[in-house]
C-alpha cells in the first residue's frame, strides 16, 4: 500500500475528500454534489483546491468530481509504480485518471480541464475512454512553453528530474523563500492570501514538486496536437487576457487548427478559475443541466 498523505483540515473541500488505491496509485479525489457528473482537471503544480470555488458552484446541479493528478497534492505514486507505469506524460495521466473514472463508474457529461489538465483530457477522448457533451479548457496550455521556461527551465529539468535531491531542494527553497508568491504573481492573477499559502504549502511537499517537474520534462504537445484532427468532442477554449503563461495570441492561433474548436477572451490571468470561481462555474455548467 502507498503511504497516505492527508490534507489539512481546512483544506478547501476537505468535508468531500476520499481516498481510493488502484494499481498501486493512491488516488485522492474529492466528489461532492447531485446530477449530472461534472469533472475538473488542474494543471501542473495544482490540485483539487484550485477548482475549489467552481465546485461548490457547480454542485448546486451537478455531481462533482475533482481529483489531485498523480504525484500531485494528496494523491501518491510510489517510486515503482512511476517508472512502470510513466504516469507524467500526457498518455499516462489520460491512462490514470480513466482507471480511477472507470474505479467509480463515472461518466461525466462535462469536462473541464486548467492549463495542462486540458492535453490529458483531450487525450481522453481522443482514446474514447469519455465522451462528454462538450470539453471546457481554461487557459489550455496548447502552445509551447513560454521564452523563459525554454531558456532557463528546460535545458535542466531533463537531466535532474529523476532525482530525489533535486525536488527536495526545490521544496525547501520554496518553503523557505517567496519564490512561489514570485512565480504566481507572473501567471497574471491576483489571488487572495490564502489562495498563495496553498500554493505554497503544496510546493512544500517533494512528491508534488516532483510531479510537476516530471510533467514539465515529458509532455509531448506536439504529438497530440497532431492527432487533435480526429477529435470530435466539441471544445470551448477560454483565455486569460492577462496571462502571461499561455500567451493569448499564440493560444488563439493554436485553437484556430482545432476543428469545430470555439474560442473566447475574458479577462482574468492564467489561473482564471481562482479569480472567477463563480463565473467559470457558469462558463461550465450552461446548458447542461
């Protein structure tokens, strides 16, 4: 069994957590709510906290489902299970998250995915594990990585990911700097006080911080950028017009090569779901009900 870690007590949503081990993946996922299932996926370095206010909105006529990816937050993939299974690539959180799907019987008519968590869900249903009504991306992280992940991040992440030193060093220099409150403060969004502490907690944490070096280091974009031609899943894409993570200009141009893809503009930075809670839920949830 794979150790388990806990959220706090006031961790957003905590009254809703469960726990769940398949495969050797212990699975923490949070379900709350009547109706039509809904799914929420974050993106890299998030968790279910980030989809915290959109899913006690949307409970109000949906089933709920919001899960920490693997690695991620709360939910814990031994050291054996990563190198068997390759679980930080887009094919293996789609593969994952679908075993965990499958586990509670869940088909969600809606899916709605945040930067990263846009790829794996496309991958989903690319691979016709769901076939929702319609998927909603949050500023989908579609383009490649910004001039400064490229110059500064990516030509290290590959040789020091696979090293324990390396994400515990990262998550002391996070707990004990304001690096974190730096690298949100660049995204374009202005979060609360204790929207940042729970960044910073979770980038406390070297099974997280791993996690989200391991996705940087494999994802492979342009690979399913290329199969999205045979997507039939209708999909809505929503910009940040202040994010400065996803460039607006070059998500657009991305989405223009997605068949049958609609588009739009709102105001807000990358993590637009956090500054808009409310509105996105609607974004989500109309007219589905």
């Amino acid at each position: 069994m794979s150790t388990l870690i806990e959220p706090p007590a006031d961790w957003p949503g905590r009254e809703h957590s469960r726990f769940l081990e398949l495969d050797g993946i212990r699975w923490h996922f949070q379900q709350q709510g009547s109706g039509p299932a809904v799914l929420l996926v974050h993106g890299t370095g998030g968790s279910t906290h980030s989809w915290a206010g959109c899913a006690s909105a949307l409970a109000r006529s949906f089933t709920v489902i919001s899960t920490d990816l693997p690695g991620h937050g709360f939910t814990v993939v031994p050291p054996a299970v990563e190198r068997a299974r390759d679980v930080y690539t887009i094919d293996g959180m789609a593969r994952a998250l679908q075993q965990l799907l499958d586990a509670l019987r869940l088909h969600p008519q809606v899916a709605a995915g945040h930067s990263a968590g846009v790829p794996v869900l496309l991958r989903m249903a690319l691979q016709r594990g769901i076939a929702p009504a319609r998927i909603v991306g949050l500023c989908a992280a579609l383009v490649a990585p910004p001039a400064w992940y490229v110059s500064l991040i990516a030509p290290i992440i590959g040789t020091v990911v696979e090293s324990a030193t390396v994400a515990h060093s990262a998550a002391k220099l996070a707990a004990g700097t304001r690096i974190i409150r730096a690298m949100l403060a660049s995204t374009g969004s202005t979060l609360t006080p204790a929207q940042l502490s729970r960044y910073e907690m979770l980038c406390g944490m070297p099974t997280h911080v791993h996690a989200a070096l391991a996705m940087m280091a494999r994802w492979d974009l342009p690979t399913l950028m290329r199969d999205l031609a045979t997507l039939d899943t209708p999909l809505d894409i929503i910009a940040g017009r202040r994010d400065r993570w996803v460039p607006e200009p070059a998500l657009r141009r991305a989405v223009a090569s997605v068949r049958g893809a609609t588009y739009r503009v709102e105001e807000g930075g990358h993590l637009l779901m956090e500054e808009r809670a409310e509105e996105v839920a609607e974004w989500i949830g109309g007219g589905t009900a």
